[in-house]
C-alpha cells in the first residue's frame, strides 16, 4: 500500500501542474490555433503491391498551443495512435508546455475521412510519413517556433510512423538539403517486428519507450533495433517499463482487451525494401489474430515523465 501511495504522489507531483495549465491557459484538445498544410508528397501501394512516393498532397490540419512569452519556441509534433487524438498525446499535450515547447498536433485521419485504423488497416503507418514531415514544413515557418529545435513524438500507430520518418531513407527523401529536419524522434509503443535494409540507419537520435507486457507491439523487438543501430554508431536509446501494457500512458482507462483489435505481434516479416511489397498471405496471414490488451498504467506514466523531460532537454538544447 505505501509503494502505491508513493507511486500516485509521484504521478500527481507531474501530473498536477500540467492538468492546471491545461484548465487555465487553453491545452484542452479543443483549444489552440487549428492550421491546414499540406503533407510532403503521398506514399502509396502501386500496382506491384510496392509502395510508391509521389508528388500529389494531402490537406491536413493540425493544432498548434504555443507556451505564453514572445518565443521563438522549441516544438514537438505529436502524432497520434490508430484511434486517433485522444490518448497518449493528451497526457503529454499540458505537460510539454509547462516544460517550455510549443506543441504541433498532427490529424493524420480526420481529413482522410478516417475515424481509426486500429482494426481496419485503411492507412499503414508508411503512409504517413509525408504527413509528419508536412507538418514540420509548415511548422518550420512560424515566426514563433524555433525551426532548429524540433522533434517528433509518436504513439503506437503513429509511433511506427516516428520510427519510419527518422531512418535515413525518410529523410533524405522529404528533408533534402535546405529544408527543415527534426533534431530527435520520440517512439511509444511502436511495432517495429518489420526487417528491411533502411532500418539500419537513422539521421537523429531516437529515443523508444515500450510496455513490458505490451501484447500488440511487444518491446523486445524494438530493444533488438536499439541494440543493432547502437552497434553502427546510431544515437538511439529504449527505455521499457515493467509491467506496462499497450498505451500505457494514455490519460484514463484500464486495461481492457481490444477484441477486435488487429494484432501482429507474433510476426517477424522481411522485406527487401521499407517500401515493400508486404505480400500478406505470405508475411501476416498465418501469424495474424484478433485481440490485444491495452490501457493506462499509473506507474510506467511516473516513470516516463521525468524520463522524457530529461531525454528532450538534452536532445533539444539550444546550439
């Protein structure tokens, strides 16, 4: 009993002032300056089951929340998971302003007519790596953002979309020279069980945090990728956390099983190319179920906050 009492004290002494800024100076989900953009180019799946990048854009929107003060500030853009705003990015909207970033929260669904992707699959996370870096141009630009010191922060769905956009690959293709590149990537729970060459070079540090018992995108993976990209040199790091499920730091909910939810975690698929093909039958049909476990964790919440304050202070230090 005291170690939960210590450990709710913890999250309140984090939690508190973030859940007050929020009440008083406008981080509620529906608040902020709403922007249009649009994406960085299209990634989609050609005739040969590859996918392709082309020049044609998407028109998404996203929320802007500046800290008081004239600025510049250094951002982050928060992607979202597969069930689109409403989760781990809401624990961390208040808290990133209290630290001092703007914060830029990207709708990679909503103007796709999207409700989620959690069971259907509509938009892989490939897909959406135009999308971040979209929002980055245009983020870039604003008078009160400091275009050196961004990063991206990405949840489950769209954490793989973070894990994707800081390879190498990604960059070079939507950041070439004289445009604006993120300083550091941020990863939760992302599914990273997929094997391809572009995997083994990333342009800025990156840093993961997983559940231990995470049943839909399982942390031992992504502890593998750490370990190969830190053997190369890479500025990666993951940190796991006991005990922990699948979004775990989303602000309400316990853990509860999504029936319906389509779960990979017990594939390992190769690819000669992050762009595919991913022919199913032969890399998810016989490894696919249904079902997988996910809600808020108290604990693994504490721990993460100070962790990830500690992680972009460091990455997004002023030159």
């Amino acid at each position: 009993m005291a170690t939960r009492w210590r450990t709710t004290w913890s999250l309140l002494h984090w939690l508190l002032p973030a859940i007050v800024l929020a009440c008083s100076s406008g981080a509620r989900a529906g608040d902020g300056e709403t922007m249009s953009f649009p994406s960085a180019g299209t990634i989609v799946k050609g005739a040969n089951g590859r996918y392709e990048v082309r020049e044609a854009t998407v028109k998404l929107s996203g929320i802007l929340r500046v800290p008081d003060g004239p600025g510049p500030f250094p951002a982050v853009v928060l992607a979202h998971g597969c069930s689109g705003f409403g989760y781990g990015d809401l624990t961390w909207l208040a808290l990133l302003r209290q630290w001092g970033y703007a914060t830029f929260a990207v709708d990679s669904f909503g103007p796709r007519g999207l409700p989620g992707v959690c069971s259907t699959g509509a938009i892989i996370p490939l897909e959406s790596v135009p999308d971040v870096y979209g929002a980055l141009r245009h983020l870039a630009t604003h008078p009160r953002i400091d275009p050196g010191r961004l990063a991206l922060m990405g949840f489950s769905h769209e954490g793989i979309v973070t894990s994707n956009a800081a390879t190498d690959w990604a960059t070079r293709l939507h950041a070439r020279a004289g445009q604006p590149r993120f300083r550091a990537f941020v990863a939760f729970y992302p599914y990273y069980n997929n094997r391809y060459p572009e995997r083994d070079t990333i342009t800025a540090p990156l840093r993961i945090h997983a559940g231990a018992l995470d049943d839909w995108t399982p942390a031992q993976p992504c502890v593998d990728w750490v370990d190969e990209l830190k053997s190369k040199g890479q500025d990666a790091a993951i940190t796991v956390y006991p005990g922990a499920r699948h979004s775990f730091d989303r602000p309400t909910g316990d853990v509860e099983l999504l029936a319906q939810a389509a779960n990979f975690a017990l594939c390992s698929p190769v690819v000669p190319h992050i762009a595919g093909p991913y022919p199913f039958k032969k890399l998810f049909a016989k490894c696919l179920k249904l079902g997988a476990h996910a809600g808020r964790d108290g604990e693994a919440t504490a721990l993460a906050i100070p962790v990830v304050q500690r992680e972009l202070a460091e990455l997004l230090a002023r030159d």
